[in-house]
C-alpha cells in the first residue's frame, strides 16, 4: 500500500474509533484499527453496541393494599398513536399461542425484514443471528429491542450482545449472540408445559364473545394459577423463572414481570392485542421497577394482574398470598402510582430505555 494511502487509511479507521467511542461508551484500541491493509477497511472491526438483560431488577414494590401511596415520576412522557391494533400475530414456538408483535409494526418493511431474522433465531434458540444491513447500530438495538419486548414466550433468554464489522458502501455485518438459560432441549420440555397451562385457560376465554369478558376471565385464570413470589422479589437470581411467562403459566409463581409476560401472551393467543409494558409503580409506601400490560378492547386500557393478585401483611409482619382477587387495576386509564418508563431512542440496550418509542393513546 502507497504512503498516501495508508495516511487515507490511517485517518478513516480513527474517524471510526472516535465515532465508536462517542456513540457507545467503548475504548477500541487504534492498532487493531490501524492493522490490516486496505482490506480491513471492508471488514474492520466496530464497537460492540451493547448489550440487554432480561429482568426488571430489583427493589419492586409488592402488592400490597397496606400502606400509604406515592408517586412515581414522569421523566418524559412518550410518543403516541391513535392507530388501532394491527390484525398481524406472530408464532412463538407453541402451537396455538400466538403474539401481537406491536413493536414490529412500528417500523419500516426493511427494518421487518431484520426483525424478521432475529426473531427466528429467538424461537430457534440460535446462539446468533449474522446479517447485513444499513442500518445504524443505534437503529439494530431498537429492533432487537422490539423483538424482545413484542416476545414474552422467550423464557429462555439470559442477554443479548451485538457487534458489527464495517464494510463499503455503508453496510455492516452485524452479529446478534444471545445467551440462553437453558438448552434447546430443555426449552422444548418447558415449552410444552406452558402450552399444557395456557390452553385450558384459553378454552375459558374462548367461550366469551365480549372482548372484555375474553380478557377478564384470562385475566382471573391467571391470578387464580399464580402466586406472587416474595422469596424471588428479595433475591431474584435465585428464583430467574419468576421473571418469565413460564414461571407464571407453567410453576404458578412469579413476580410483576411474570404476571406481565404470561397475560400477554394469554390475551394474544386469544386473538386481543396487549402490550408487555414496564415503568415504575407504588405500593404499600414504597416505589419501584414494575411491570403491567396494555390490552386493546375497542380502546387501549392498562391491567394489572400482579396488583389484582394482592399480598397481605400478618400481624406478625411476614407477607402471604392473599385469597382474594381484587379489580383495581383492570382497565384503567392513568392511575398516579403507575408510571409508563420511557424509550431512550439514542441509546435503546440502556438500563433505563423502557417500551417502545411510540406508545398507543390510552382511552
């Protein structure tokens, strides 16, 4: 390579860096840039653009009805649709459960056509999905991201990373890797038992004509299957299923997050379109990380099912399950201890980058 040429060279690689680095926080080491000839500057290596963990972490409220209530902050109030619900569902592994993917319809038929991909590997339990595409990394994370969230089936994920390597023309390769609790073997056994606890459940709904009959008695299916688990709230790593749609359906234990996860599943499998949401919420004097569901009903309505499926303070002050459903939060509008969290559209993997960027309009 001339001298010219390797300065050319030289000065486009640390161009990359500096953008790398702006955009995500990583230290790339100029002489792997620098090493190569010119035709690393087909496939140099990027950043890698983050990565995403499956849980609402810690410091969830219990629900509780004991209690004074606070309220939890807006940062930023979202984006909104006053579209209606899109009449496409997505498979999930499961025959005869199914998903609203509202998150897909969000975005271009290119950027379908990736999450198309992704969300194959998902249900495949591949390791990774590779492609290549145009988009920016910032716009991959929001896909991957979507995929996510639009798909509460997926028990089975740990986290999830993504690299690319930069090639002409403005594409890159991206490499999507996803880490899995269990093996694909395992994960089919799993699936047949949440599939074995859904179905029934389903067959109630499916007797209801009325859409909010429909979803109200998935809705008490589901509190009447499940426990709040406390033990999991206080140490979630010992109790990782209590997290997932399969801890609810499947071991009738979970927190927020599995009561969130398993009705949307429910009401999508029902032919209804929910929405797995996250944000912060108050109960009992205490504030935290919570998550509930969206549910379309001829309007968009929030339910939830972990709230309506109370705990109780003895007078010992040890917390059990209490015998009694409770209605408070099926399909309610805006309550002030229940706050949506935002999506952080120039940094989607972020801990604090919640829900889609553009949220339906509830009511």
């Amino acid at each position: 390579m001339g001298k010219i040429a390797k300065y050319i060279y030289a000065f486009v690689m640390l161009g990359v860096m500096v953008y790398a680095i702006a955009v995500f926080g990583q230290d790339i080491g100029i002489q792997s840039l620098l090493e190569g000839g010119l035709s690393g500057l087909e496939s140099a290596a990027g950043s890698a653009a983050g990565n995403w963990r499956n849980t609402v972490s810690g410091g969830q409220p219990l629900p509780t009805t004991q209690g004074t209530v606070s309220v939890p902050v807006q940062d930023a109030a979202p984006v909104q649709t006053t579209a209606a619900p899109s009449g496409e569902y997505a498979q999930t592994g499961m025959q005869g459960l199914s998903v609203y993917p509202y998150g897909r319809t969000l975005l271009s038929a290119a950027e379908q056509a990736t999450y198309d991909r992704v969300q194959a590997g998902l249900v495949g339990v591949q390791p990774r999905v590779t492609l290549d595409s145009t988009a920016t990394p910032t716009a991959m994370q929001k896909i991957v991201q979507y995929v996510i969230s639009d798909h509460p089936e997926v028990f089975y994920l740990n986290s999830t990373s993504m690299s690319y390597t930069y090639g002409l023309g403005g594409a890159r390769q991206f490499t999507i890797s996803f880490s899995y609790a269990y093996t694909a073997d395992r994960v089919a056994d799993m699936r047949e038992q949440m599939r074995a606890a859904a179905l029934p459940m389903l067959a109630q709904a499916a007797a209801k004509t009325d859409p909010v009959k429909k979803e109200l008695a998935l809705h008490d299916a589901l509190v009447e299957k499940c426990s709040y688990n406390i033990d999991a709230a206080n140490n979630p790593d010992a109790y990782p299923l209590a997290f997932t749609a399969c801890g609810a359906l499947a071991e009738g234990s979970a927190v927020c997050e599995g009561y969130a996860k398993a009705l949307k599943l429910l009401l999508d499998s029902a032919g209804l379109h929910a929405l797995y949401v996250t944000g912060t919420a108050s109960s009992g004097g205490e504030s935290g990380p919570h998550a509930w569901d969206f549910v379309y009903v001829g309007k968009w309505y929030q339910v939830d099912a972990t709230f309506d499926d109370p705990v109780i303070q003895t007078a010992s002050g040890k917390y059990v399950q209490s015998d009694k459903k409770s209605y408070t939060y099926f399909n309610f509008i805006t309550r002030p201890d229940h706050v949506l969290g935002t999506f952080d559209s120039a940094s989607p993997f972020s801990s604090d980058s919640e829900n889609y960027q553009v949220m339906p309009t509830l009511g």
